[in-house]
C-alpha cells in the first residue's frame, strides 16, 4: 500500500483495515501484524476515500463510486447506492450510535440513513458542497467540513447552516474534538482552534500555505520555526500557531521548493530552493543568494569537529558531495560527481554517508574518498533516510519497506518497524528514536529493533520531517503541508541539529520543559575543565550564571528555579542556556510557565 486514506481496527482487534486510493491497485486492504504487511479483500480496483466499521461488525467503504458495504469483513461486498445520484463520491462516514443515523459526506452534499446504508436521503445541505469529513459535537449538534467552510446541524442533521465567517471561502478538510470544549479544524489556510464546543473559532497556523512540506528548522536565539514547503519558505515566532511567507523576494523561494534548510552553528541559516542556496545572517529576515554551481540540493550536514560543511545534490548532471569551509559562501564539489545525492549522515566517528539513487557510499576523510556499501535488502527496497545514533556506528536505514539496522555499516538486518515507507528518523537523549512514516509516526525504546504506533490526534499520516521545536515538542510536517505538534515535550540528543557530530560534549534538553517552578540541565563532560552556565533571555541579556568553574569528567545535573541573580522571579517566557566549556559552546531553549 502506498497511499493509504484511512485505516481502521475491527472490533475484535486483531485486523487492521485500510483504505487505497488508487485507481488500479486502490481498494480495502487488510493486515493481521499491525501492517507489517497487506493483503486485499475482495473490493480491488477501487478509488477508496474512506472506511468504517459499525458496532454490529459491518464494514463500509466509501468510494468514487459510492458506498460499498461488507458483513463478513471484506470478504463480500455490496454496492448500497439507493437514494444517492449518480456520480456520488463518498469522502466520510458518520455513526450516531444513540439513534442508529449513518451519514456520509460526499461530493453531492450530505445524506444520512435510518437503516445501515440500505437506502439514503438528501440532509438539507446543497448538492454543490463537497463535504469532506462530518464530527460529531454532543447534545445533537455535528459539524461539517466542506469545500465551502464549515456548516453546522442543531436537529440531529436534518438542516445545516453556515458557520464562523473566520471560514469563509475555506475548505474544511479536517475536524478533530481534543477535549469537551477545545476542537480543532485543519483547512486549506491552516488550522482554527475553538474553546467553546465550536462557536467561535480563532486562527492557528494561519498563512501556512498546504503544499507539501520538505524541510523544517528552529532557529537556536530566536526560536522561530521555519518550513520549507514546495511553494517557498514560511516562519512562525509563536510555536506554530501562526506563520507568515519570508523572503517574497527572493526568486528562488517563491518559484522552488525549499528542500533542506540547516542553521550553522553561528545562528546562520541556509536554505536551499530549487534553483540556489541561499544564507540569511539576520534570523530569516533576509536573504542572500550564495555562489553555488550545482542543483536541486537535499541536504546539508556540518562536521563541528572539522568545520566542514557539505551539502547533497540531486541534479545528475551537476550532483554529487559539494563542500564549503567558509561557511556556505563558497563550494567546491567533493565527490562523487555526477550521481544523484540525496540525504548525508555523519556519524560520531566522523564517516559520512551518501544515499544516492546509486546505492549508499561512505567516505571516512571528510569526502575526499568513497567506497560504496554493501546494503543486501530486499529486492525493490529505495532507501529514503539514514540515522546514525550517539554510540558509535550504529545505523538506522529507513526504506519503501520498513527500517533496517547495522552495526558496523557493512551488514544490515531487519526490524519490527511496519513494512512501509520511511521518510526521516530523530533520536532523543532517553533513548527513543521517533520514525516519521506513510502510515503515521511510531516510536522506539529499544535502539531500533521494536517499534510501536504513536499516532493519537494525528489527522494526518504520511508525514516527513520532523524537528524538535524551542518548547521541547516535536514537530512533525505532512505532506499534504500540515504540522503537527507533540502532546507533550521530548528531550534532543545534541545541542545542534542532530546531523552536527562530532562534538564530545552533550547538552542535553532541560527537563521538565516547559516548566512552572524549576527544571533540571544536563550535560557530559569527556575531561575536566572550567564550565560556565549562562541563562539568557531571547535579546541575549544574561539573567542567570548557574555555574562559572572547574569540572570533572562525566554526566552533571544543575537545577534552576527561574530566577535571576537577585532571586527575582522572572516572568513567564522563552528563554536560553548556553553552555561553555573549552572550545564547545551550545545554546537550548526552554519555557518558563507561571
């Protein structure tokens, strides 16, 4: 399965259904070990939208055309379009358990049920809404998503009416109930939060254009996340709740996708579009086109030890490894000319990794020589990512059929990851590594091995990037161009992005973060040596200085209470410790609730 739009679990909990929607290979599919693997009912060849299971057991499909229902999970279906026109492409089902209503949303209105889907009456919505998904609020109250903004029914959904103007001219793709008074809608300007059971709706990352989202970063002072979507780059200084389209200017980001982006350790940014990269010295306020002589970079990835930084090129003609020791202002091409490069890894013992449309290629002299690696995976296995981990060589491949792992970089074995795409990998400093997949994001807490499901609230499953946000979250991007953020914070492995190897000393993420009354900083130290511990606000003022002298080697723990140097509380915010010790210096934000 490659394009999966919803799944579903059968009562009994032991097969997962979901549903294709292609129009060759489309269908309803099942699984029987959590989607490891796939075999088709007998409903192929089928444009399918959406899928659900009643209480009684029986399964509907709603298809491009019309409904489909089964009574012996997919084994059997009928065609159950009495009462629908003709034409009528179902997009979501609804079941009110509390009456026996079935509703379904479709491209001709909406239509609701008295008797399981044997025949169906037009609700009092016009035909020429598409109704793409329909929520049940309580106390007789459902909601609609719709091509024209969100409509709502008071009478059990017999009549609607228009609702919020903050949804006029909007497609309401996505509706999602997070407690009794908070929902969320996902539209086609980004997502609108309500506090009180849907009647009045405010913005939430509003002006986040919904194309799909290649590249995600958080700049280090300022805290800003940024995402590089095929229609250009966007920021958002409050975590994600709004975002705003920057370097209009700028040819290459407004007619290019920004593919990868990375933030040097100095704070400055590099974006690569399309057609160039281009740096920003000012936090993302503006731009400037760099001399680069290749295309269609994928990547970057930055050797602190050496200050090397290179970049992948996926442009066959001029691909290959480009490196820059200023910076990012000049590039020389390294190696591997001519081949399509597209991801690079660097490990802690300093090897870099190349994936290319060519096989896997390692250099171990910042990439002045290569030599390919012996992969041995299943035949017609792509390899989207790599993810090298902190202890040693270890390496995560994730693939078109799950993830695999090795030990050395020479041989590679299999894991209990669900046999599907594979687009990044992110550790944690507890030990987890979070796999951004088609069918969701699933999580890790034995070095790679197992792997288990971590999907609540994600209205959105083929995700791609993922990043660590400046309040501890993760952020996830999907590539229909939504963002999603963890319910609660996780902990990064390095004090830069995690491709930044090479660095001895670890700072780790404060914990808890955000926090209220005090919060814990860690970090490990290779050898003894002065250490200083600054906390700074987001202008750079210094509030706090938790440590200034020598320390010995080894793992260390300082408290801070979230007060400055005249035991002042300090107001609730973002703020910034920096950590220094020799030549190392890091900077991580966290937040100070009150």
């Amino acid at each position: 399965m490659l394009s999966s739009y919803d799944f579903e679990m059968n009562p009994a909990g032991d097969k997962l259904f979901g549903a294709e929607g292609f129009a060759l290979d489309g269908g309803v599919y099942y699984s029987t070990n959590y989607g490891r693997s796939w075999q088709p009912t007998s409903l192929e060849d089928e444009y399918v939208f959406t899928i659900e299971f009643l209480p009684n057991g029986m399964l509907l499909a709603g298809t491009k055309e019309g409904v489909f229902i089964s009574a012996d999970e997919g084994d059997n279906w009928e065609q159950a379009n009495e009462g629908l026109p003709s034409r009528t492409e179902v997009f979501s089902f609804l079941y009110r358990e509390t009456d026996n209503m079935l509703f379904i949303g479709s491209n001709k209105g909406i239509y609701y049920s008295k008797d399981q889907g044997e025949s169906w009456t037009a609700a009092n919505l016009p035909q020429y809404v598409w109704v793409y998904t329909l929520f049940e609020g309580g106390n007789g109250k459902i909601l609609a998503g719709t091509s024209q903004g969100m409509f709502r029914s008071t009478d059990q959904g017999m009549n609607w009416v228009s609702v919020a103007p903050v949804f006029f001219d909007l497609a309401v793709n996505e509706l999602l109930k997070l407690d009794k008074d908070n929902w969320m809608a996902c539209t086609s300007d980004g997502v609108f939060f309500s506090s009180d059971q849907g009647n009045n709706w405010v913005a939430s990352s509003r002006g986040l254009t919904t194309f799909g989202i290649g590249s995600l970063a958080v700049h280090p002072v300022t805290g800003a996340i940024f995402v590089g979507t095929s229609k250009g780059l966007f920021r958002s200084e409050d975590g994600g709740q709004n975002w705003q389209r920057v370097s209009r200017e700028v040819v290459g980001f407004d007619y290019g996708s920004v593919r990868a982006m990375y933030i040097l350790p100095n704070g400055d940014m590099l974006a690569a579009s399309t057609y160039d990269i281009f740096r920003s010295t000012d936090g993302g306020n503006s731009w400037r086109e760099l001399d680069f002589f290749g295309e269609d970079v994928w990547d970057f990835v930055y050797d602190t030890s050496r200050g090397a930084l290179f970049a992948a090129a996926g442009q066959n003609r001029r691909g290959g490894v480009y490196y820059s020791n200023d910076g990012g202002i000049s590039w020389v091409l390294r190696g591997l000319g001519g081949l399509y490069v597209y991801e690079l890894e660097l490990t802690a013992d300093g090897k870099l990794y190349a994936l290319t449309r060519d096989g896997i290629f390692r250099s171990a002299d910042s990439g002045t020589s290569w030599e390919e690696v012996p992969t041995a995976f299943p035949s017609g296995t792509y390899v989207y990512t790599l993810h090298a981990l902190a202890d040693g060589q270890k390496l995560l491949a994730g693939t078109s059929k799950g993830i695999y792992i090795s030990e050395d970089g020479q041989s590679w074995t299999g894991t209990q990851a669900p046999s599907t795409s594979v687009a990044s990998l992110l550790s944690t400093a507890d030990g987890h590594i979070f796999a951004a997949t088609e069918v969701g994001l699933y999580v890790s807490e034995n070095g790679g091995m197992g792997w288990t499901p971590h999907n609540s609230g994600l209205t959105d499953r083929r995700l791609g990037k993922m990043i660590v946000g400046p309040d501890g979250y993760l952020y996830a991007g999907s590539y229909s161009g939504k963002v999603f953020r963890s319910r609660e914070a996780v902990q990064t492995l390095t004090a830069t992005d995690p491709k930044a190897k090479g660095e001895e000393v670890i700072l780790g993420q404060n914990y808890p973060n955000p926090f209220k009354t005090s919060t814990q900083i860690s970090f490990e130290l290779p050898s003894a040596g002065p250490v200083v511990l600054d906390i700074h606000t987001v202008q750079g003022k210094v509030v706090r200085r938790l440590l200034d002298q020598p320390l010995a080697a080894g793992k260390h723990v300082v408290s801070w209470d979230g007060r400055d140097e005249h035991a002042r509380l300090l107001p609730t915010g973002t703020y910034f410790y920096r950590l220094q010790a020799g030549s190392f210096s890091a900077t991580r934000p966290m937040v100070l609730l009150k």
